[in-house]
C-alpha cells in the first residue's frame, strides 16, 4: 500500500497525474510534490514549508493544495494546470540544502512543473531555487517582484464584486482585514484609496500600528475578528479561520479575502451561505499573482490591463449561480472547474521537445 493511500480515498488519489515522495540522500530533507492535472497546460504551485506531524499529513496537504491550483487556473482563464510541493521542516532542516534539493528536482520535469513562494518560503529560498532551476519564481527577474500586489489588486476586484452583492459599494463599506503581510497591507492601501473604513487585526503590532498611522484604520484585536461587525471580512493571514461553528457566529455581512482555505470544510461554506453572507471563493479571489506569475512565465509578458478585473467578473458569476442554484459560491466554483476541465482532452501537457 503507498504511504499516502490513507490520506484520500483512492478515488481522488486517481485525480492525480503525479504524486512523489522524495528524500534527499545528502540532507534527509523530505518533500512531497504533486502534479494535480496538465492538461490545460504546465502545472504551477509554490513550495510550502512547514513542521508537519508527518508524511501523512504533508501528503495530504499537497493534493488539497495541488489541486486548489488546477481549479485556480481553470477559473482565471489560465492556459495551465495544478502543482504543488510541501517541503517537511521540523526545525532541524538544512534549509539552503534541502531548497536546492527541490530545485534540482523541479528541473527535471523540464518545465512541465513550475514552482514558486508559498507559505514558509522567502525570496531568498527563491532565489536558492532559481539558481537550480529556470522554472521557478526568482525574485531578482523582471516581472516577479509584482506578484504579491497583483494578489491584493484580485483580491480588491473580488471584494468590490463581494459588496455589491451586499447592496454596498467599496466607498464607505466597513472592511475587516486580518492578517497585514505582503497582501492585506497592500489590500488596506487599494481599499483606503477607494473609501472604505478600515478595521484591521494581526499578531504583530507594529503592523497594525503602520495601518494605523498610514490608512486610519482602526485596529481590533486578532481574537475578536469574528465578533467584530463589519460589512466585510478579508481574512489575509493564515486560513482555517471559518469552521461551521464560526460561520454561525460571524458578524460580518460577506467574506472575501487572500487567505487559501478559509473555510474549515463545506460545512462552514454551507453556513453562512444559510446566513445569506457570501463568501468568495478563495481559489479566485486570489488568483492575481498566479495570473501574473503565469502569464509572465507562459508569454514573457506582463498581463494586460484590465485582465485581474476579470476576477471580480469571473465571480459576479458564481454569485448569480450560487443563487439560482441555491448553493455556496464555493461548491459552485469547484462544479465550475471541474466543468471546464472536463471539456479538455485527456493529454497531460509535456514540454516540446528540442532538435531532432
Ligand atoms: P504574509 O506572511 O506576508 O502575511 C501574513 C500576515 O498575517 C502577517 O502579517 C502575520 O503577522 C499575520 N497573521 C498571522 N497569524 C495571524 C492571526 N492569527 N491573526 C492576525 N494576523 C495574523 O502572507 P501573505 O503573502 O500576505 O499572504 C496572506 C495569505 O494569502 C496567505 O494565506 C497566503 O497563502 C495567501 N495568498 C498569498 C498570495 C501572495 O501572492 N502572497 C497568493 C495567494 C494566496
């Protein structure tokens, strides 16, 4: 039996193009990549580093994640597939060593695999990457450095389509951020422009301070983000926020945030939508790096302008057919990619081959 075989039913292990459990033989570095499905185009997925109870658990986070990806880039129209790799640090990894190891690894699928930042990994674990790799992320190459705002720009064209299915605008709408890093902080500054008042938590302070002294919002502490009303809530830190038990009791009118895996399962997406509070799917609300990141690597180009307002398009849609259907924005989405994927021929997508 394969180690992950306990982690999902064999059914959705079937999904799966390619899932490896690898270790490095200098380090003992281990790290699981999945490729989740090719076959609108090369699969991309960051590396995300983290102290996991074990293989299993790696195992099972980089299926979720791998495939939330394929769906990803179904929806925001991307020519491109779902990948992942969690690489298991548990305190004691030789990080410069075990990132190389994944570079050398990603290269050898010869750009069917294309790797970038996720949680835990830095632009300077990137870079490590990058100087392994060609198909990775690297922060020093013309273009990159956006990504984080293009993930903030998205996640202001979900959140303005969040509103008005609220009756609100952006302009004088209370909009909760939680979590201040490289997408809420940048959040805060697109949505201060446009009006709206601001309250924001994190665990660090001195970033609520900067948020403070910069937009005039309004800090609240990070353990009354679900109490706290608001006409939006934009969970930017870590997700999981939303288990059925908080989605009973949130005391916001909509949810739209950066955050991947907000919601704790489809319980929770069910329970607000009984509350009539909709919830952007994370999936595409935060697709703006991964457009960008994509359409930089698939075409040498920046995306065009006006292409990460199709997001707020892409989910006025599934608002109106979460109506109609009577069903949580999420589950709609998720029906929605495997729709589109469905269309596609069954090929894996493979690099073209060089010379004769
Ligand atoms: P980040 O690491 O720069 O910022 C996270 C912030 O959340 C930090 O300021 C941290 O102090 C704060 N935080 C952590 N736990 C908290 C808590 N319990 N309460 C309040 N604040 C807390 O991360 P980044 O890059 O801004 O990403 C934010 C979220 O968006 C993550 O879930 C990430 O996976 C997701 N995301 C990010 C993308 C990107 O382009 N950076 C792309 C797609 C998704």
């Amino acid at each position: 039996m394969p180690e992950t075989a306990d982690v999902m039913g064999m059914s959705d292990l079937s999904e799966f193009e390619q899932v490896q459990i690898l270790r490095d033989p200098v380090s003992g570095a281990r790290a699981v990549v999945a490729l989740h499905d090719t076959r609108m185009g090369p699969a991309f997925g960051g590396i995300r580093r983290w102290n996991y109870p074990d293989l299993s658990a790696a195992t099972a986070d980089v299926l979720r994640l791998a495939r939330a990806m394929t769906y990803k880039c179904a929806l925001a129209g991307l020519p491109a597939g779902g990948g992942k790799t969690v690489l298991l640090d548990d305190g004691h990894l030789d990080r410069r060593r075990a990132y190389e190891f994944v570079g050398d690894f990603v290269e050898q699928f010869g750009g069917r695999y294309f790797s970038g930042p996720d949680v835990g990994t830095t632009d300077a674990d990137l870079r490590v990457v990058s100087a392994r790799t060609r198909f990775s992320v690297d922060p020093d190459r013309d273009g990159f450095a956006g990504i984080a705002d293009s993930t903030a720009q998205g996640v202001f064209e979900a959140l303005v389509a969040t509103v008005r299915v609220v009756g609100l605008e952006v302009a004088g709408a209370k909009v909760l951020v939680q979590g201040l890093g490289s997408v809420g902080m940048r959040l805060c500054g697109r949505l201060a422009a446009a009006g709206a008042v601001l309250l924001v938590a994190d665990v660090d302070a001195e970033r609520c301070a900067a948020a403070r002294r910069d937009f005039d919002a309004t800090p609240v502490a990070v353990d009354e983000v679900l109490t706290t009303a608001c006409d939006v809530l934009a969970p930017c830190a870590l997700g999981g926020l939303l288990s059925a038990d908080a989605a009973r009791v949130v005391a916001c009118n909509a949810v739209c945030g950066a955050a991947n895996n907000v919601l704790v399962d489809a319980a929770a997406g069910l329970e607000l939508h009984r509350r009539q509070i909709p919830c952007a799917p994370d999936f595409v609300a935060n697709a703006g790096g991964l457009i960008h990141g994509a359409t930089l690597q698939l075409t040498g180009a920046l995306p065009p302008e006006g292409r990460l307002g199709e997001i707020g398009a892409t989910l006025t849609g599934l608002y109106e057919q979460s109506r109609a259907l009577d069903l949580p924005p999420m589950e709609v989405a998720e029906r929605e990619a495997r729709r589109l994927l469905q269309a596609v021929p069954a090929r894996p997508w493979l690099p073209a081959r060089r010379g004769c």
